[in-house]
C-alpha cells in the first residue's frame, strides 16, 4: 500500500482501502471506487475519531462490507498523548486480533486493522451495528435493560474468572500498572478544571469525597488487583452497548484491564441508572452478577463483592473527573452525559463506601 496510514478519515484513498481490506481477507474481488464519510459518536467518545464509512464497489461481491465502523486516534495533541501514555490504541487492537474468538459477549467484527507502533498509527474497521437499538448515557436505561446488561458481563467475567491465560496478556496492563497510577497526578491536575465545570452539581459530602480522593487513586487501583481477577471492560456503560432481541452487543474495548470484575458492575449501575431504581434494585442486580461470574467458586464471598463493588464506585467518580479533561464545554451532548453521571451518583455518597 503506497499510501500511509491515514491520520483524518477524509484522507483515505479507494485504492488503499482496497489493498487494506483485500490484505486482511475481507475483500475477495473487486475494488473500493468511492468511500463515503458520516462522522458519528459526536459527543459520545472523547479519545478517539469514528465514522461510518460506505463503500462502493466496481463490482458485486456479497461477501464484502457495505458499510463499516472506523475508528482513528484523536487529532487532539494533549488526548492523543494520553492515548499513546495508556496505549488504549495498541490495547483495543490486539484485543481485536487476539480475543475476540475467546469472549462470550458479541462484539463487533472487525474487517481490518493497523499498527504501526513506530509512526504511531493505528486504524480499525469494524463491523457496522447500526441497525441494532444503541444505549445512551444521557438518557438512561430501564431496569430490564439494566438486568441484561448485568448478565451480559457477568459472562464476560465468568469465561475469565482466575483464568491461567490472564497472566499472557501482557498488553492488557493490570488495573494498578505503573501506567494506570499516573491517574492519581492526573487526578491532582484536572480536579479544579472539573470542580469549575461541575462543582455546583456536587452535593456536600460528594464535593468532600471528591477532594479527599487526591491522595487515594492508587490504593484503590491496588484494591483491584488481588486474586481473583478476570477481563474487565473498564468502560461499560450505554453508549457503548447494544440490545437486539437476543442480548447485547459490546464496543470499545480500548479500556479493559485485567482486575475485579465487579467494576464494570459499578460502573453501569451507577452510571446508568436512575438513582430510585438503582436504590431498589442495586443489591439484587449485584447478586445476580455475582452468581453468575462465580459460579460458586470458592474464596470469594457476596462481601467481598460488595467491598468491591463500593469501592469500584468512588474508582468511577475518578474517571469522570480525569475525563472532563477531554471534554470541550461547547458539546453540549457530552455536557449532558457527564451532568447525568452526575446526578446518577450523587444519592450513592450519603452512605459509607
């Protein structure tokens, strides 16, 4: 292929498409003649660029993707320096490449990838779900919804549970890896950016619990790294999920870490959804999960769930506050995700965590 990985999707070429595409097996004959660009996930991801991309083709091939999902880095210097400090790039492609045959939940499949670890290029072209219903952060999800996506992930956790391989998935860093605990200076450092933003949205013992957390990031990321560990998504949360008829469809994986399951857990359920229902429901859904990714092994309790699972949710309200970093306050969409994660969780700090 002549033509370098391109930074912008406006950049890609017919003629490298199709090289790419024939390179990885999914184009038998033929060739790419237009490619058509719909920026889409405005709003939704702040680490990255996605686009429905169309294709045309000079001939019939039915074997070949009409349309697909890609995914660049971020033009943002300050995010793509983070992107490349945490290597979500790297990580999301080689979970692409070299466990998706191994995971129990959908996810998409991807037709073609780049790595280019020298020039610091990354390219995936995935499978384009946008006929199934999408979650949204903003808006929330019912309490069915929620119970599908609890199941969904504990089977993510189960396959994984205490699992010999974890220990060879060394690009899938550890949650307390020397690249995770810059969290905690990175923390230090976007707090008053997110207390200006969102301050007036804290209630008391929210904002006191937010600034006590300074000092307290990497003891939680240790926390989450004792026996027994499995995959975690790390960003499980609507927008990045999808329910059909049959169950739920998983994207972004540029987060996942090897650690307690009961994070993602956390995070969905606080996140997602509405602080009564969440109330009402949160010890039986937390059950639920637990049940199903242990299945009954031992050396691990309900409790130690539990202690996770509350720890995992202050762990939560350290990336929202990392992540306002990303956040530009013109979008208005984003905006109203974070204000909604927000109010989310404000009900869960009037307790002991």
């Amino acid at each position: 292929m002549a033509q370098g990985t391109p930074r912008q999707f406006a950049d890609i070429e017919p003629a490298w498409l199709t090289s790419l595409l024939r390179e990885a097996g999914s184009l038998r004959a033929g060739a790419v003649t237009a490619v058509g660009i719909e920026p889409i996930g405005v709003g939704v991801g702040f680490l990255g660029q996605v686009a429905r991309l169309r294709l045309t083709y000079d001939r019939p091939d039915e074997a070949a993707p009409v349309t697909l999902v890609g995914k660049l880095p971020t033009l943002d210097p300050g995010g793509r320096e983070i992107c490349r400090l945490f290597r979500f790039y790297e990580r999301e492609i080689h979970f692409y490449r070299e466990l998706t045959p191994r995971i129990p939940v959908r996810v998409p499949r991807c037709y073609a990838s780049v790595m280019d670890l020298a020039a610091d290029d990354y390219l995936l072209l995935m499978e384009d779900f946008a006929s199934l219903p999408m979650g949204d952060d903003a808006k929330g999800c019912t309490l069915a919804e929620a119970e599908r996506a609890i199941r969904n992930v504990a089977g993510l956790h189960a396959a994984w549970w205490s699992h010999s391989d974890l220990d060879r998935l060394n690009w899938m860093p550890k949650s307390n890896a020397p690249v995770h605990q810059t969290a905690e200076p990175a923390y230090q450092q976007v707090l008053p950016h997110f207390l200006k933003m969102f301050g007036d949205y804290l209630s008391p013992r929210m904002r006191a619990v937010t600034e006590d957390m300074r000092t307290h990031v990497i003891d939680l990321l240790n926390a989450f790294t004792h026996p027994p560990m499995t995959i975690a998504h790390g960003d499980y949360r609507l927008d990045n999920l999808f329910f059909d008829s049959v169950g739920v469809a998983v994207i972004d994986w540029q987060i996942a870490f090897r650690g307690r399951g009961a994070f993602d857990v956390a995070y969905f359920l606080s996140g997602c959804l509405d602080p009564a229902v969440r109330r009402a429901e949160e010890m039986r859904l937390l059950r639920l999960w637990y049940e199903l990714a242990t299945g009954g092994r031992p050396n691990y309790t309900f409790e130690d769930a539990l202690l996770d699972y509350r720890r995992a949710v202050l762990y939560c309200h350290v990336y929202t506050v990392i992540a306002t970093g990303f956040l530009n306050p013109s979008n208005e969409r984003g905006m109203a995700v974070f204000r909604a994660w927000l109010q989310r969780r404000s009900g869960l700090w009037s307790r002991s965590c």
